[in-house]
C-alpha cells in the first residue's frame, strides 16, 4: 500500500513553518465527573505531535470524543481534560481552541488542540463545504487516527481529498505495516483466531479469512455453531443454529484449499454462567443437555498451541472462553502463551483481546497490537478502509 508518510516529509524539512492538521483519536474514557480513566489513545498520538513540533511545524490536533450532538455543543463534549492530559504528557501547555473552522492562529513550534470536530456540523456526512475548510486551515493533513480509518467523515476522509499534502501519521503508518505484513504479504502457515459470541456480527471475517488462511481457530460462541455444525451437541450454550450453513461451508472452503477449522475434542462447562460455578472438564461428545461450553478443554488448547507455535503468521481476534471469570480462562491464557512464545508475526486487535493481552501481561511478545476496534475488524472482511483509500489515491496524483 503507497502512502505519504508523515516521518518522510518531517525528516526531509518539508514540514518547517508549514500549519500541519493532525487528526488523532483522542477518544478516552471519562469518570462522570471528568477525569479520564485510560490514557492509552492520549499517549500514542504524543509521537506524532512531537514529530511535527520537531519539524518546526505550526501544530493544530483534533478528534472526536463521545457521540456529540452535531452543531449542540455540550460541556461533556469538551477535548479540556485531553488538552490538560496532553499539556502534561508534552511538557507544555496546549491551548484548547472552539469554534475553529473559520481560522486557527498557531505558529511554527506551536501546538492548539482544536475542540471536538463531531460537534461540527456535517461531521458525520463528510459534507464537501465543511471538509473544504478544514483543508484550508492546513498545509498538510496527516491522518493518525487507525480507529477511525473505517469512517469517511470530514475530518478523516474530505480534509485529506482537499488539503495541499495528505499523508499518514506514524500511528496509521504502523498499522498499514502490520496489516500487509500479515494479510497481504504472510510468511506462511497464516493462522487465524477469530472469537466472539456470534457468528452472525463476524460471518464475513470468517467467510473472508477462509479464502487466504491455512488455519482458522474459532472460540467462544462461535465455536459452539461450529460444533454443532460439525454434529456435536452443545447443551444449552450460545449458539446460532440459523448459519449451520454458512458455518459448514467455511469448513468446506477451508478444506477443498487443504487447510483447517479444529473443532474442539474437549470442552469446560458449567450448569450456570456465573464466576463461581462449578467447571467440568468433558471431552467434546459428552456434553450434557443442560451443560453451558465456557471454554476449550486442556487437550484442545494444547492442541491449538502447537498450531500457533509452527504458524508464521497470527492473526487474533477474539478469546476462546469467558476469560474474565478464572474457571474459565485456561483456554485463553493456553492460546495467548502461545502466540507469545511463537516465533510468528503477530497482529492482535479488538478490546477483549486487548484486556486478555493486559490480563497475561504479553504486550511486547505480540508482534503488532492494532488500536483500532471497527477498523481492525474491516480489514479482516477483507474491505478497503477510506483512510487507506484516499491516501494511496493522494500519493498517487
């Protein structure tokens, strides 16, 4: 994928006494009374910022924060905590500027957070008159927001068709590294997991996947319609009998190319989804009608282990069990530990992959944590993300 890169044109001083427009994700959590919670998106825009500052750039940075109200401006809706968050990460104050889009006074080796551009109105729509305002403000836009990419809004999509120089921030560059690396260019067995409760919300990813993997691990509910597909009961387990059909011709797809969906020989269960009943280890065709499948048994995890630890490529999405409650986590911490040990490149992404990464503590033996939770998964179904679209367009012009 061919995009300007933002680490090129600072390097080579095409950025000095230029404005420069970064649109980051700044979309932390807030405690009711205003104080963010999780600081993680704040800190991973700080490079881009620096470089730019570095670069003798005149700095203006936005995002969206929450689901504001177009053109209603509320006092929830205010960027203040990120600008005093961002002002202490940077070692300087950072000016916090509303209603912007007619002008921004910066100048070279400055840098203003401009308040939250979703309360603009034609945001959402990428209307042309609001976009081409932005683009105004700039001489150089610099897309750094991957979990936005799946969006064509005006602050994401019509800044950068309109803007002198378009070009994507260190963030989103890493991100269009992984993903070819991964998906476009893997060294192979290429292996994907792909958890959640429904096969219904990632159908296309599995529908998508099982044209180019050599493996495809499923876990939670998702492996349960996988089970049944493969005539195994699962007792009272969430499941989706309606897509058997769609499950058992991923099996086929899979198959008619050489490569596999296990289907687990051992399961944990439990009669109630509560962190403290009881866990039962069974093997795969022994499960009780009245049995809720909470997780992968120890001789399929052991199993999906090895896989993981002679693929090339991993792709995660997802874990295989109600990792949260303890009982119930084994399948997941079995398959994590692998990934980690596997000398495979690893892409991981989505929130609860996140939090069983945190929970493991294996954040440097992933080869590649995406940010971004929509956009991760539409790379997956195989889609063309709007970010990466108009800036391989741009590069090309």
């Amino acid at each position: 994928m061919n995009v300007l890169r933002f680490s090129d044109l600072a390097a080579s001083g095409r950025a000095r006494g230029q404005r420069v427009f970064i649109r980051a994700d700044l979309n932390v959590p807030l405690s009711d009374d205003g104080q963010i919670t999780e600081d993680t998106r704040v800190r991973a825009s700080v490079p881009c910022i620096k470089m730019a500052l570095d670069a003798g750039a005149a700095v203006m940075v936005t995002s969206h924060l929450g689901r504001p109200t177009e053109g209603e401006f509320k006092p929830e809706d205010s960027l203040a905590p990120v600008a005093k968050r961002l002002g202490e990460l940077l070692g300087r104050e950072v000016p916090l500027v509303a209603n912007w889009v007619d002008g921004v006074d910066v100048q070279p080796g400055q840098v203003v957070l401009l308040e939250n551009c979703r309360v603009n109105k034609g945001e959402k729509k990428n209307k042309e008159e609001l976009a081409r305002k932005m683009a105004a403000l700039c001489d150089i836009f610099v897309h750094d927001a991957f979990g936005t990419a799946h969006r064509a809004e005006a602050s994401t999509y019509g800044i950068a068709e309109y803007a002198k120089i378009a070009c994507a921030g260190p963030l989103l560059a890493a991100e269009i590294d992984a993903i070819s690396k991964a998906l476009a260019n893997p060294k192979r067995p290429l292996v994907a997991i792909v958890a959640g409760s429904k096969v219904s919300t990632k159908l296309t990813i599995l529908q998508s996947l099982a044209k180019n993997v050599d493996g495809l691990i499923v876990g939670g509910g998702i492996a349960n319609t996988f089970m049944l597909a493969a005539g195994l009961k699962i007792g009272k387990s969430l499941a989706e009998p309606d897509l058997l059909g769609e499950a058992k011709a991923v099996i086929e797809a899979m198959k008619a190319r050489g490569a596999e969906v296990p289907i687990p020989v051992d399961v944990v269960t439990a009669k109630a989804f509560a962190a403290d009943a009881p866990a039962t280890v069974k093997d795969a065709a022994d499960v009780a009608d009245d049995d809720l499948i909470l997780d992968i048994g120890p001789k399929t995890a052991a199993l999906l282990a090895d896989k993981l630890k002679a693929a090339g490529t991993i792709v995660w999405n997802g874990p295989v069990g109600v990792f949260e409650f303890d009982a119930f986590a084994h399948g997941t911490e079995t398959v994590a530990r692998a990934i980690a040990a596997s000398d495979a490149f690893s892409i991981a992404g989505g929130g609860d992959t996140l939090a069983a990464i945190a929970k493991y503590g294996i954040e440097k033996d992933i080869g590649y944590i995406s940010t971004g939770g929509g956009a991760f998964l539409e790379v997956l179904e195989g889609k063309t993300l709007p970010a990466f679209e108009i800036l391989t367009r741009r590069a090309a012009a």
